[in-house]
C-alpha cells in the first residue's frame, strides 16, 4: 500500500523542485531536503542539512526492523505519530513524558534521554527541541551499544552551536542541522521523509543502492 500524499503537498514538492537550484544531494538525501523545506519555507536548510555517510540507510533499516523511536519532546512525537502508525507501528516515545521528575542539576528532557537510552540503547533518537538531551546522548557515546539513528536539530540560542558540534564529533549515524536552527517540525520532517522512504522499499521489497545511499556529508 502506497502512502497518500495530499495533492497541495505534491504541488509544493514541484514548487521546491522549481526553487531549489543546483545541488548534489542524491534521491534519498533530496527527499529529506524537500520535506524540511516543505515544512519551513525556508530553502536555507539546504545547506545546513548533514548526513554521515550511512544515516539514511541505517534509518531505513531501524524504522523496518520496528526498533523504538524516542523524540525529546511531545511536539516532535505528535509530529510522526501519524505516519508511524500508518506504517512500522514503531514504539514511539517522548522523553519529557517518560521522567516524570527531572535529575538534580537536569531538565526533565535530559533526564528523560538518559532513561531511555538506558533502556532503548538502540533506538532511532529525533532530537527537534532540547539541545540538554542532545549532549545528554552524545556523553553516554562511545558505549559497546549505539543508536541506530540520532536525527539532531535542536533550535535556540543556548547550547545548541555545542550539542551539535559534539554530535558532530561522534561516529554515531546522524542526520543533523547546522547552525541555531532547527525545531521540532524540523526533526519531525526528517523523520516522516525517512519513514516514507523505507515504507516505499519495505512495499516493494527491494533493499535499494547502499552505495548511492552512502555518499557522506553533503
């Protein structure tokens, strides 16, 4: 079964397809790209957007194998709820909802990572909002179990340049957003946009070019 794409998104697709210009993003990191600029207006996101060099296809291969998927806030768990029931049926998890007081010294958000890594060790982590749990999962790294995934975008003023430059300096597959922006429809994004690709390979049951999905850093 084919996921529905309602027609005013197909036509802002085109949109984005007429405006972007140049670029050498390949199909897969493309369909990331368009649906961040469909959720943001905002065409910048084309060159802020990273991938380490087997991001999407390790995703790919999460999301198929159901692992849990843990977002830092409500908003960004709201924002793939839909498309994860739809398809994987993923358990989904938002960690402010899971600590329900925060560690002394820590927000709830951070708290909430740390508890979840512990337990979910595996999982796909979408960080949209809280640059406190970003660097709260990248100081439990190195450790003999990674994620699958960390899709890192927090937004703001406060720590946030930090959390992504110490993601950055991980071995951990990452889909991350340079600079301060970012947000919770910004992780969202990534995450539906990766959702649809494995759904489309998980449909016709092809494992799809590793190779083209692997190019590294764009």
């Amino acid at each position: 079964m084919s996921l529905p794409i309602h027609p005013i998104m197909q036509q802002s697709f085109a949109v984005i397809d007429r405006e972007i210009g140049a670029h050498n993003f390949n199909p897969d990191q493309y369909a990331i790209v368009q649906r961040v600029i469909h959720s943001t207006a905002d065409f910048e996101f084309k060159q802020l957007i990273r991938f380490s060099p087997d991001a999407i296809a390790a995703g790919i291969a999460a999301l198929r194998r159901r692992v849990t998927i843990v977002t830092d806030v409500s908003m960004v768990k709201q924002g793939v709820a839909g498309l994860v029931a739809q398809t994987f049926k993923n358990s989904l998890i938002s960690a402010v909802e899971y600590a329900s007081v925060a560690l002394p010294g820590k927000t709830r958000t951070e708290t909430g990572l740390i508890q979840c890594w512990q337990q979910f060790p595996e999982a796909i982590y979408v960080i949209g909002n809280a640059p406190t749990a970003l660097l709260a999962l990248c100081n439990q790294l190195p450790a003999s179990v990674s994620p699958s995934l960390v899709i890192g975008a927090p937004v703001g003023f406060i720590s946030v340049l930090e959390s992504k430059a110490t993601l950055a300096h991980t071995s951990v597959n990452q889909i991350r957003v340079e600079g301060r922006k970012g947000g919770s429809p910004v992780a969202a994004a990534i995450l539906n946009a990766l959702i649809v690709l494995a759904w489309e390979e998980e449909r016709t049951g092809e494992q799809g070019d590793k190779g083209t999905r692997g190019l590294g850093e764009k």
